[in-house]
C-alpha cells in the first residue's frame, strides 16, 4: 500500500473538499422521491426503434469493420460534413476544417481547459453556470470570475467593468464562457441584441467566447436567435455543441466549433485524452442524421418537453407562494427559482426531501458561492404527472419556510 | 480573430513543436504502400455477426433507454461485476470497487495524469515505452525519466539506480510505467521473477507501478504469468485494461483497477473529462462478456494473429541480413527490430517509403531520444501476404544502406 497518496496527489485534486452536493444528491435516489434534481432526456423522446434499424444496417454494410476499428481523432468524416451542411442550412458559414468530433460536450470543454488553462489563470462564467462547465475549468486550476445574469442573460455592462480592471493589473481571462440558449441552470436566453455587446467587448479586450449550446434546437416558443458564432465568423468564438439533448446522450456524441488553428490543438489535445470517439456510435449517429429523420424527431421530442414545461409552470402559478419567482424558459431542460433572500435552498433541500420531491441548491451553479435563494428544476425527465405533483410538493416545503 | 492564440495557449501546449512523427505517417497512408506502422487488430477479427446479434436484442429489450441515457461515471454496474469476475477467475481478487470503466485505456493515462501530475513532476518509463503513455503523461507537464529495457522487460538494476539518485535529490516519481506483456513497442514479457523485482523495489521507494496491459490475453506461446497486480494486491499497483484489442477499438471501452481511495479520485477526474463513457456501448460488452463468447472469440483472433506473427518471423529470418536483430514476441501486436547503431530509422524511413513499405521509427517511443536505430513493426492489421511481402520490400531498403 501507497504510504502518502494524499501527499503525492496534484495539488489541485488534493486540495478539493468532498462535494457536499454529491453527497446530498444522493438522497435523490431514494424511493418515492419525485426528483427534478437531473439534467437527463425522458426516455421516452428515445428513437429507439429507428436506431435498432440503423444499427442493423450498419452492421450489415461495408461500414461495420470501420466502424468496430479505431478512427481519426478528429472523427468520422461523413458525420462531420453532415453536420457542416446542418449548420451551413442554419445560417452557419463553417468548413469542415473548423469541426471536430468529442466524446460529449463535456470533453469539449475538458479538452478547451487541457489547452488553455495554465494554473492560476481566469475564466469568466455567468453567475449562475453550467456546474460541469465550472468544474471541468477548475480542474485545471482556473480562477473563476463571475458575471451577473439578467432576463438577457450574461450582463454586458459588467462583463465589461470586469474585463477593465482585469486589464488595468495586466490581466486577461483565457475566455468568457457562455451558454446563450436556454441557459442550464437558469433558463434564460440571450437576444441577439446582447450576444452583439458580448462579442464587441470581446473584440475590444482580445478575448475568446465559448458558446456551448446543448439546448438550441429545443426552443418550444420564441423567435430563433442567431448563433455567436454566426455573428462572430473571424475566429473569436468556439462553439460546443451535442447529441445528447436531441438524439441520446447514451452515445457521448458532442462536437467543437472553432478557427482550424484552434482545431488543430484541440486534435492533439483529444488524442492523449481517448484517442477518438467511438467510431461505431458515430457511425451511427451520421446514419440518423442522413436518413433525415432528425428534424421529425426534434417535432416530436419538442412537443413532449414543452408539454412537460408547461405543466410545471402551471404548478408553480397555482402553488408557489407569491414570494418566489422564475422566467419562462422559451426552450431547453431547466426552470430557476428565486426564493426570498433570507432562504438557504440547501437547508431546504433536505426538507424537500422529507416532503419527498428533489431539485439541485442554486448556489452549485455559483463559482461565488452566491446563489443561496435559488434553486433548478428539471421537467424534462419526470412524468407530467411527476411534474405537477412534484411541485405541489416542494411549494409545501417552501411554504414551512416563509417568515 | 484572436490576436494572440499562441499566447493564451497554456504552457505546456505552446511549447510543443509540430510533430514530426505525425507528418511523416501521412506517407503511410499512400496507396500501394504495406504499411506496419498502425497498432490496429486485423478487421477480419471483429465478431461483426455476434455483435449485431446483440445489439438488436440490446434495443428490443428494457436496458434499450439505459442504453441510451446517461449512465454512471464508475461504469455499468454489470459490465464491471462480468470484469471483476473475470479476474477472479484468472486469479486477482478485486472487488467491484476497485474498478471502473474508462474511454478505452488511453483514457485511462489520461485521468492518471489528471490525478497525479502536476508540472515538472517525474514518471518512470521503460526506453522504450508506448507513445500515448509517454504523450499523455507529457501534456500534463510530467517530466520522463527512462529505464532500458533488456531481454526481460524494465531493468530492475537501473530503475533502483535512478529511484536511489532521485532519493538522494529529495524527490520521487509519480509512478514507474510499465507494460509487462508483450510489450508496446519491443514485444517483451516480463517473467514472474522481473515482477516480483520491480514490485520490491517500488515498495521499497513508496512508489506505485503503473500496469497498462492492453495485450495480455494475446499470448500465442509460453506461460502465463500472473498480472503484477496479483503479485501485489495490496495497493501499490495500478493496472489498466481494455476491450481494444480482444473485441473492438471502435467501441472505446477499457477500465482502471486501483485501490478505492484512488478510483474514487479517478471517478472526480471522469466526472470533468467527459462524464461516463457511453452506455451504449458499455451494454453491448456486458452482454458479449455475459454470453460467454469471449473465449472462444480469443482463441479464433489468436491463431490469425500467431500466424501473421508467424509469417513475418519467417520473413525477417529468410530476408533481413544478420545486421538486424529482434525478440520474438509471445504475444501481442508487435515485432521491433534493432539496427546497426548507424542507422537512422527516421532517415530510412523515406527510403522504405520509396521501396513501399512503411514502419515506426524507434526513437518515437524513446522518451530520451534514444533508439534512432531502432524501429516497431506491427504485424495483426497487415494481410499474411503482405507481412511477408512488406519485410521483403523492407529488407530491400536495409541492405541498402548497410555499411
């Protein structure tokens, strides 16, 4: 037996504290818990039938030894011209040069901090943020500096002030990170109006944005607004994007959006972390997406969520106390809650679940601790029954907290 | 555009030189070329029927929105008891965990170093040792020390010289790296005996082994010899797996054994690095190892490999003058050859190329740039005509520059 792991651990990993949220979310599980704690699909907007045929096709062609043999890290070329043309019927100029395969989204953000973050350096996420987004950055050592939301999403008023007096002591973030879609947690999306201030202040300090947008193509209402990356074209944004929100994330299937220079050392980044994806669930995947089928499925998986949303709100505007407030998400997984300022949502987690419903601390999504009064809920994966009974539920235990 | 990429780019990676390596494989890609420089299993040995078989059943059945969901970090709970149970039978007793299920075994490396490095730390590695270990290790910043290799795999001699000399500076390896079976790229097994010496000798320093043994159940001759985690199970030993080369590449699955304080860090590290592997394909192995197919399945891909190893034995016995020297490998993938010390593996490189036939230059996977005249020929991809065609293009190529 090793004398001194904890000694000969990195510093960073030594130094992180056992995540008292992973220990809380595990109450999650428990039985009768009705849980909107998730971030996952309902597994009923699944294709699995339409799959099972691919799949059977696959491994009746020529492809199937390609597709059981090792790839190019970059990944396979057929999914990603299918998915240049995608964007290109979108709006998006992009060659096939500026797209790569990654195990979902998340190596994309793990391989944009394996090539960017030295220890000590600075990202700028929104406050609230993606949790895997802030940890995948702080694993390699980054310094997170938050920005307030508003209804618009990230503030451009004090992105800049940041930007500002981080250039007054000789500083600059790596990048700014951002997810302007139906934002995970808070649910809100960014007009195209904001997404021009974020990226002229970028232009202004020479910094990068990384778009990552699970949630795009799930908007139930609302005009559609233009990627940053379609306002941005000259190579000051990277863009993440995924499967797993509108296909399956069982297949771990995302892609980076990016300048080739910028490619290029994500390519070799992706070949230490796994060498390539699999090359079967990409197989797979270009098949789906050639048969042409996707956009019928997105009708459909829309319907379903929206469905769910909207009885969630419907619950809340029956049973929320007056005290606590929430925006209409115009698409993606995820409702935010504000409570009154004097609540700790992780106290009331735990007598939430005691009135057996589930849902995530706010302040999780907080790199400045803040977010104390808030909360996410998922509806996509509960049942709509779930989803109305759930909050009737937790408004139960917000309202044992009123003062 | 960002004005100043190669700035913002972290350390480690600006200061990487374009790969010389990896512009020249490009030529290993021209048509008519025999090409022995892959590391790739013969695609006539993929179960390609087998599998379809149960993928179909995988999607008919209840595990289909599993499957295609999001699945646990540690793994499916089902693949790792059928892997865990499978060791036991060969003898190494470890529990459920102590393993968890990784994006093939290069990620494997990749979360090692993750947990383990911090920049300027130190691993130990044979000369020569398996690129992606010796690439892995180097983004994070791990400075690599080698150790020569002799007819029995890492020399116990010189690793207690150096781990001594280190001492004697105050300083320690994050780990000794090694590959006991048929060795990535020289083909050499280490005997119980070398083992047991390397174990001692890490015991002794506090220092833990780094197992990785993708090729172990490839033996085509001599006896078994018992993992060097079984020879030391009580936390010293960290042993890495994969299905990459007894089932398929293209699924990605390979797994990490280690004591649980150490899988719990590796899980944290996961968690960022792409947040499971896909559980689609986790099933469909589960379901392979669980129909009891496997072993039959390594007995077929055996004896194709055994005589494509065969075949070009005969070949390099009856073509390559008496100049060139090899070891025959017991298993494995691989053949490396060892050159008169005037030659330049990288400079004969283009006159093979020439002759159509193309290799790895040893001094690759030499981490002290050592072994220009030494080269690795892979002999499971290639057909059996062309392994013995390429050695007689490749002794060609040698003869000509013999002095």
């Amino acid at each position: 037996m090793i004398k001194d792991l904890e000694e000969i651990l990195n510093r960073q990993i030594s130094s992180q504290k056992k995540s008292a949220i992973r220990e809380i979310l595990k109450l999650t599980q428990l039985p009768d818990i009705i849980s909107f704690a998730g971030g996952l699909p309902a597994p009923e907007s699944f294709p699995v039938k339409e799959l099972k045929n691919i799949v059977c096709e696959l491994l009746d062609s020529d492809d199937a030894h390609q597709a059981l043999q090792y790839g190019t890290t970059e990944g396979d070329l057929s999914l990603r011209e299918l998915l240049v043309y995608r964007y290109r019927d979108q709006g998006l100029e992009i060659g096939i040069e500026n797209l790569m395969i990654t195990t979902a989204s998340q190596q994309g953000l793990d391989l944009l901090s394996k090539i960017f973050i030295d220890r000590g350096d600075t990202v700028i996420c929104g406050l609230p943020s993606y949790l895997g987004g802030i940890s995948a950055f702080g694993f390699y050592g980054a310094r997170l500096e938050g920005v307030n939301l508003d209804n618009h999403g990230m503030r451009a008023d004090l992105l800049e002030e940041k930007l500002k007096k981080m250039k007054a002591f000789g500083e600059k973030p790596k990048f700014i990170y951002t997810i302007p879609d139906f934002q995970n947690p808070a649910g809100i999306t960014m007009p195209e109006s904001r997404r021009k201030e974020i990226i002229e202040i970028a232009r202004k300090f020479d910094v990068l944005i990384v778009e990552d947008s699970p949630y795009r193509e799930l908007r139930y209402e609302g005009g559609h607004q233009r990627m940053i990356y379609t306002l941005e074209n000259t190579g000051q944004v990277i863009s993440i994007g995924t499967f797993s929100k509108i296909l399956a994330p069982g297949f771990r299937i995302g892609w980076l959006i990016a300048e080739k220079s910028i490619i290029d050392r994500l390519v070799t980044a992706k070949q230490t972390a796994d060498l390539c994806t699999s090359p079967f669930v990409q197989k797979i995947a270009a098949r789906y997406l050639e048969a042409g089928i996707l956009d019928s499925h997105l009708v459909k998986i829309k319907n379903i969520y929206q469905e769910k949303r909207d009885i969630m709100l419907a619950a809340l505007e029956e049973y929320m106390p007056e005290e606590v407030g929430w925006i209409r998400p115009e698409g993606g997984l995820f409702l935010f809650l504000n409570l009154p300022r004097y609540f700790n949502s992780e106290q009331l987690f735990m007598q939430a679940i005691k009135e057996k419903v589930a849902f995530i601390p706010g302040n999780v999504f907080h790199c400045n601790g803040a977010g104390n009064n808030t909360m996410r809920l998922n509806f996509s994966f509960p049942s709509k029954e779930m989803n109305a009974e759930g909050i009737i539920r937790l408004s139960r235990a917000i309202r044992k907290n009123l003062r």
